[in-house]
C-alpha cells in the first residue's frame, strides 16, 4: 500500500491525541509493571492486596494505551499486519478490559471484595462469550451492544456506591469520586453515542475520562504504598533498637573459668530472634551454660527470650544442679509464655572435682568430642518443655571430665539447616563437622561449623542458629572473647 507524505501528514493529524496519549498509557502501564516487579524480586513487605492492585492497575494502564494505539491508522501503517486483525485485537482489549480495573478495586477496597468479585466473574464470563462470537461471526464487536449495555450498568452501580450516603470523608475517597465521575460520565455518553442515542460527531470523550480515572488511581496506589513505607520504616527503627535490646542481655564476654576456653555463635534469621544463650559464673572453676529455644521467630519469641534470662538469673544459687535449674525455670516460665513453648539444654562444669553435670528440656542432644574429635558422643538426658506443665520434674546425669573434652550445645537450626533439595544437615553431619574442628581453637571451630552449614545448604537460613563451645584442657587457656 503507497501512500504519500501528504497522506501520512493527514494521518498523524487525525490520530495525534490519540497516539500520544497511547503512548503515555503504554509507557505508564509499563513502568507501573516494572515497579511492581521490582518490589516483589526485592522482598518488599508491602500486604499483598496493595501489591497485586499496583499490578492491576498497570495492566488497564497498558491495555487501554495498547487499544488507543491499535485504532489509529498511523500505529496500524506502522506494521505489516491485516487491518482486520487490528479490529479484532481492538474488540478483544474492549471486552477484558474491566477487568483489571475491577480487580484493582477488589485490592483496595477490601469491604467491597464479594461485590468486586462477583463482578470479576460476571465480566470474565462476558469477555469469553463476546471474544467467542467475534470469531464464529467472524465480524469484530459483534457483542458491542451487550458490551456498551454491561459499561453503562456498570459504571452505574459504581458511582452509585462511590456516592451512597454514609461513607466515610477521605481523601481517597475525594479522589476516587472525580476520577470514577469523569471515567463514567464519558464512557456513558461514548457508548450512547454507540448505541444511536447520542450523535457526538467530534473525537471519542472516552479516553478523557479514563486518563483522569487512571491519573486518580495512580495518586490513591501511591498515597498507599508511601504509607506502608513511613509504616514499615517506624517498624524497621523499632525492630532496629529491640536488636539492640536482645543482643544486649546476651553475655558481653566469656566467662574466665580456669582452663576453659568457650566460644559462643548467634546468628538470628530476622531482627530479633528466640534463640538465647547464657552462662551463670559460681566461680573461678565452677561454670553453668544454657542454650534455649523459643518456638517461634521474631518479636514474640524475643520477648520470651528475654524472659527466660530473667528466670535463669533466678536460679544462680542451684546452678551446680542442672536438673534444678530447669525446674526452677519452668516454674517460673509455666502460664506466661500465651502457648508458646522453650527448649532448653544446660551444662555445668566443676574443673575442681573434674566433673559435668547436664540436663535437657527437649532440645537436641549435647555433643561430647574426646581424645581429639575420634570419639563423638551424644549426651540426652532429656525432660518435658519449659513452660508447658508446672511441676515438671527432671533428671540430670553427672560425668567425669576428661583432658581434652569438648563440649558442643546448640539450637535446632543448625540440624535443621535445608538444602536446595529440601535435605535436612542432620544429626550425623554435625557430628563430623564438629570432629573436623577438633584441632581448632573454639572460636575458629565455631566459625568452620557455621561455614560448613552454609555451604553445604546453598540457601538462606531458615531459622535462628546459636551455638556454644566448651573445651577443657588440663593446661590452663586464655579466655576467648565473642568475636
């Protein structure tokens, strides 16, 4: 097909609104799209419903931009594509086309949701029928009566409730209004003029309003996302200084019991975490040490972390006596903790009589490394959870200690560290990372563990990770300081 410049000068005359403000739509629909994308590749913890209408909202952005283009002649001469295609493209974006918007609304106007999604349904349903019966027809917006009927009630039924009595003042609600009175008053009068009702022999009023309506939205979507925002940046301060709380009340620096050296490792998977250690010092040969584990992650299950220092603090007169240590604790634990649970593991060293003392309230057993990792023992000596019945009772186990002894009490999350396989580290794994370690000193044992775990799972952590090394040796050894 030639046409000559006059003729293209012509065209571009005609189809000069209409092209630009495609444009602006497309290229708006677009980076709405790309943002929402990148929102959700970067974890951003916006609620979901307000996320999605982002989403939706770029869609009806670029569709309706995409049906602005496809009508003129300029965008059409552009491609070597059958006009008719073009007509049919058109008529398809003009049947599906409520439905982004419906769904946006369905987003954030949550009161609504049943109405919007019935409607959803009802135009879903619409679309498949009118697409169907261009095709079988074989004649594009065959179904243009029934569509300009289902706009027209439509758009009723939506100012009618953006409009009812009763409704609460807002800004949004200021603003959804003018956008929802232009979109509709034009697309009324458009679809009139389709029906023979009107004759508006001037360009479609349609693509006026609908700008307005998504320039609207567009300030509602934003006004709610810059909320969250300030919201989640108030919660990331907070979270910030409770960090700082919960890593406070953890020991400043290892205990300085004469020919023990102790290396302690917390890593939480969030800000603050339920995973607790602490040691209770009687004196210079004497040494108590617990591991505890609140079920759970974050806030909840810090502040319950913090309680069970406390309630250890309370038992430093029976700290020779594990199994009285943990009754104590669960005692004071039992009706406090609003269903939640904690697991517990607590060592006592005497290097002046050589001997341990342990007991456990179930939590994963200690590990005892001897004669240079060789040997790798499982200590269990367990009893029931803290805080679930008051009076529980429980049992400790005494051992001799032995030069060279190494000791190894730690949370779940370094058992329970996944793979990309969804393969658990495990029991055994630990085991001989831990023998591998032998011949390091505590601190770098501790890090070669956690290095271990790490690269052999590939992934993020899954949970909180504490772990406690105690070595003895005959000899006395400086004490080492958390790193």
């Amino acid at each position: 097909m030639q046409i000559s410049p006059a003729d293209l000068g012509s065209m571009l005359r005609v189809d000069a609104f209409s092209l630009a403000l495609g444009m602006l739509l497309l290229v708006a629909g677009l980076l709405t799209l790309v943002l929402w994308a990148s929102t959700r590749r970067r974890a951003v913890s916006l609620p979901v419903d307000h996320a999605s209408g982002g989403a939706w909202l770029g869609i009806f952005a670029f569709l309706y931009g995409l049906r602005l283009l496809a009508r003129t002649s300029t965008f059409r001469f552009c491609f070597d594509i059958d006009p008719s295609a073009w007509d049919y493209a058109a008529a398809a974006i003009t049947y599906t086309i409520p439905l982004p918007i419906i769904l946006f609304a369905r987003a954030f106007v949550p009161t609504w949701r049943r109405f919007w999604t019935f409607g959803a349904v009802g135009m879903t349903a619409f679309a498949t029928y009118a697409i169907a019966s261009d095709a079988i027809l074989h004649r594009p917006e065959s179904a243009s009566l029934l569509n300009n009927l289902i706009a027209i009630t439509f758009l009723a039924c939506l100012l009618g409730g953006l409009f009812r009595p009763g409704l609460t003042p807002s800004r949004e609600l200021r603003t959804l209004r003018v956008g929802a009175l232009f979109a509709s008053l034009t697309a009324v009068a458009d679809n009139l003029d389709g029906m023979g009702v009107l004759d508006n022999p001037g360009p479609d009023l349609e693509p006026f309003g609908f700008t307005v309506l998504i320039a609207c939205l567009g300030i509602v979507a934003v006004r709610r996302v810059l909320t969250n925002a300030r919201r989640l940046i108030v919660i990331d301060r907070e979270l910030s200084i409770a960090r700082q709380i919960q890593f406070s009340i953890l020991p400043q620096a290892m205990p300085g019991v004469v020919g023990l050296t102790v290396a302690a490792r917390y890593r939480p998977m969030t800000a603050v975490a339920g995973d607790f250690y602490d040691f209770l010092e009687i004196d210079t040969q004497r040494l108590g040490v617990l591991v505890a584990d609140v079920a759970g992650h974050g806030v909840p299950a810090a502040l319950i972390a913090s309680m069970v220092k406390v309630t250890l603090a309370a038992q430093r007169e029976r700290a020779d006596q594990p199994a009285a240590v943990l009754a104590g604790m669960n005692q004071a634990l039992c009706g406090r903790l609003a269903g939640q649970y904690v697991t517990a593991a607590y060592l006592f060293i005497d290097t002046r009589l050589g001997l341990i003392r342990y007991a456990a309230a179930g939590h994963p057993p200690m590990l005892r490394s001897a004669q240079r990792g060789r040997e790798i023992q499982e200590v269990v000596q367990n009893g029931l959870l803290l805080g679930l019945v008051e009076g529980a009772d429980y049992q400790e186990l005494e051992q001799p200690l032995q030069a060279g002894d190494r000791f190894l009490l730690y949370t779940d999350g370094l058992i329970e560290a996944a793979s990309t396989d969804e393969d658990l580290f495990g029991l055994d794994r630990l085991k001989v990372a831990l023998a591998h370690g032998s011949a390091l000193q505590p601190n770098a044992a501790a890090d070669k563990l956690l290095d271990t775990i790490d690269t052999w799972s590939g992934q993020p952590q899954g949970d909180d990770l504490t772990l406690v090394i105690v070595a003895w040796a005959t000899e006395s050894l400086s004490v080492q300081s958390p790193l």
